[in-house]
C-alpha cells in the first residue's frame, strides 16, 4: 500500500509543480509580441503562352497589425535570376514600371496590395517557364528582420500585359 501511494505522490508531483507555476505566469502571456506582416491571396503569373517568358510578377495582400509601419525590402526565388520589388510611376508623361526605391511600406494597422498596375515583385531571368497549377518559391524580408518562405500558386492571368513584357515602343 505503501509503495502504490508513494507512485501516485511521485506521478502527481510534475503536475501540481507545473499547475503551482502556472498562476505565476500570466504576465508573461500578456507580453506577447504582434505578429509580423501577414501575406494573403499570393499568387505569380504564368508564362506559359507569353510573349516574353524570361519574366513575370507576383501579386499578393500584405496586412501589418503592429504599430509600426513595416517595409517589404526584398524578395528572392531560386527560379529567378534576378527579383525586384516594382511600381508604376509617371515619367515623362508616361506611365512606366521601374523598381520601387526604399521598398514597399504596409503602414501599421493597415495593409497594402501589390497588383497588377501598381506596386508588385518582378521576376526576371526565370530559369524556365512557369505553368498555371504549378508553384513558385519566394522569400520575403521585412524591415523588422523577419522573413516569409512562401510557395506561390502559379495562375495564367492575360490582363495588362503590356505592364509585364513592354514593347519597345512602350518603354
């Protein structure tokens, strides 16, 4: 008998250690910290069937719910040669695609899309052809040293074109 109430008290210490431990500890909870930014709907455009397939773009929603503003500073694939965070800007009365100097900021509490015609990442010098279905790995960097390894659904999207693969009389 002994020894069958010396085991239960030995099984039962760990618990009512950690359950005594427990009340010591919600204030470490309510020190949690906000999470980075949140990426949703990501997806990159298909080459399959474009005029130019050595590059492309990936669009996605970026949300900050700190409070302070973050910036997207960098992104990279192992199937491009080269990636660049891109905006559309007016220059020379033109509107024209260029790399976005500085990043692309989601300003805290609030959110920024990247989409075709505005603010986007460039894909260039792919390694191959990029087909819908298939997915496409890319890491973000924020300003607050965190990163996102993400694989993107590659989806065909023929709208605007002319923003990805310019002619040469569009530059």
């Amino acid at each position: 008998m002994k020894t069958k109430l010396l085991t239960v008290a030995l099984l039962a210490a760990p618990f009512l250690l950690v359950s005594c431990g427990a009340e010591e500890k919600p204030v470490a909870a309510a020190q949690a910290t906000t999470p980075g930014v949140l990426v949703e709907d990501a997806w990159v455009r298909a080459t399959t069937g474009a005029k130019d397939t050595t590059m492309t773009a990936a669009f996605m929603s970026l949300t900050n719910p700190g409070d302070k503003d973050v910036k997207l500073t960098s992104a990279t694939s192992p199937v491009a040669g080269m990636v660049q965070l891109h905006e559309m800007a007016m220059q020379d009365g033109k509107t024209v695609m260029r790399e976005k100097p500085g990043g692309i900021t989601i300003p805290a509490g609030s959110h920024t899309h990247l989409s075709p015609g505005a603010d986007h990442i460039m894909l260039m010098s792919l390694k191959h052809q990029l087909t819908p279905g298939d997915e496409l790995p890319l890491t973000l960097t924020f300003s607050d040293n965190t990163t996102h390894n993400l694989k993107l659904p590659i989806k065909t999207f023929t709208e605007e074109e002319e923003h990805y693969h310019p002619t040469p009389t569009a530059q």
